[in-house]
C-alpha cells in the first residue's frame, strides 16, 4: 500500500494495549450520538473504502439507527485496488463482493437501508482519490444540505485516499454550510500515544453502549475480503488483528 511517508502504514500497527490506558488518562470532550446528530439534522458519511464507514464510525451509526436518524452513506470507490495482482480477488470479484459488504455490515449495525439510510456509490477509482479531489469535492457537495453533519476520514489520516477523502469532504462542508467531523482511521495504526501529529485538544469522545459496540465488533465480520489472507499472492489480511481489536473499543474518537 503506497501511504504518505511522514504516516506511513507499515506492520502491525500500534496495539490497544499501548493506545487504551493512554486515551483513558486523556479528558476528551464527551459528545453522544443525540447531541452530534440532533433532531432534524442527517448525518452523512463519506467513506473511500468500503469498510471505512463502519471502522470509522460504526458505533455512531448503530446509535443513529437506534434514534432512526435520517442518513446518507457514501462511497467514493468500490475498493478494487485491495488486493493487487490476486487471481482470488480480482478487482472485478471486489467491485461487486465490497459493497455487498458494506450492505452485510449495514444490517448488522440496525441500518434501514434504502429507507431512513440512503446509499451513493460514486465510483471513483481506488487509490486514485488524490488526483480526483476537485471531482469528488464537487460531487459530495452536491448532495449536501446546509444543516447535515458530515463524518468522513481525517485529512492526515496517512493512505493517501483517506487523506484525499477529507480534505474533498472539508471543501464540500465549507461551501454548503454542513457540518464537518473528520475521523480516525490509520493514525491509530502509525501514531503512538501522544503523538503530537494528532490534534488531541479538539478531539471528542463517543462513548458507545453495549449494543452499539457488540453491532460495531460484529460488523467488522462481514468484510470477508479485508479479513482473510489470500492464498494467491501470499499477502496478509488487509484488516490486520490491530485494526479489528480497535473496532472492539467502546468508544470512537472525532476531530471536529
Ligand atoms: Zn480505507
């Protein structure tokens, strides 16, 4: 995986075990999915890959879902580039089994898909995002409204599409008036704790349930591609054992 070098993605990635007694002496702001999302607001989240949406912020939607929310979920790419030169998958097999995927994890999450939860695919190309910003800024904000609060990958998140996500996301908030909250998702695996790279003084703290974090752990289960090795190629999981135990954390961390 090409990643931006300073935030390289490389082995396994900081552990929980060094991440969670850390985060747990910080005093974050403490938000709640009713207060971040208020009544008459929708939430939107942009995700580059399929999988993002629910590593991101998969609690959050569970609760979303629990307080029947209106929300909009969509995906920049169909996650072709996963699994490079792989005769198991190839970038066809991934264009259709990703977002089935996605859809799979949606359900366990409580999502009413196609009703109160609507879904945009726009196609774009995997691992290609950073020279298509201009497009994909243009495309999100046409699907905006001034009072949707928008969740999307952190623009120094580290994979260059994560980075490219954000910092669209960030154009299309500024000229519709939404809400902006990035996220998460690689920093954990390249940053330590207290790594000054991160903007810890503006982070808030979700705190998840039991049955928004048991949604969220089963969730992660249904990106079958991302989960197991491929015989192939010879490569790993994608979604390395690092990266599912922090979808097993009772709570999510937001850049606002
Ligand atoms: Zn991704």
């Amino acid at each position: 995986m090409v990643a931006v070098a300073e935030r390289a993605i490389e082995g396994q990635g900081t552990p929980e075990i060094d991440w969670l007694p850390w985060l747990a002496q910080q005093a974050m702001v403490e938000v709640d999915a009713e207060r971040l999302v208020p009544p008459g607001h929708r939430a939107v989240v942009v995700a580059p890959h399929p999988d993002d949406e629910v590593l991101a912020v998969g609690g959050l939607l569970a609760q979303l879902g629990a307080l029947q929310r209106p929300m909009l979920i969509v995906a920049a790419t169909d996650g072709t580039a996963s699994h490079p030169a792989s005769i198991l998958w190839p970038p066809h097999r991934l264009a259709t089994e990703r977002p089935l995927e996605s859809r799979r994890a949606w359900q366990t999450l409580g999502l009413d898909i196609d009703r109160s939860t609507e879904v945009r695919r726009l196609g774009f190309d995997d691992g290609g995002l950073m020279r298509q910003r201009g497009p994909l800024a243009r495309q999100v904000a046409a699907l905006l409204r001034p009072r949707d609060v928008l969740f999307t990958t952190w623009r120094h998140d580290g994979h260059p599409d994560h980075e490219a996500t954000g910092q669209a996301c960030a154009a299309a908030a500024a000229c519709t008036g939404a809400r902006l909250i990035e996220v998460p998702v690689w920093a954990w695996h390249w940053a330590v704790p207290g790594d000054t790279r991160l903007p810890w003084g503006r982070a808030l703290r979700l705190g998840l349930d039991a049955e928004a974090a048991r949604a969220k752990r089963e969730a992660v289960n249904a990106f079958t591609s991302q989960l197991e090795s491929d015989p192939s190629t010879g490569a790993g999981p994608i979604l390395r054992g690092t990266t599912v135990q922090r979808a097993q954390r009772p709570f999510e961390v937001f850049f606002p």
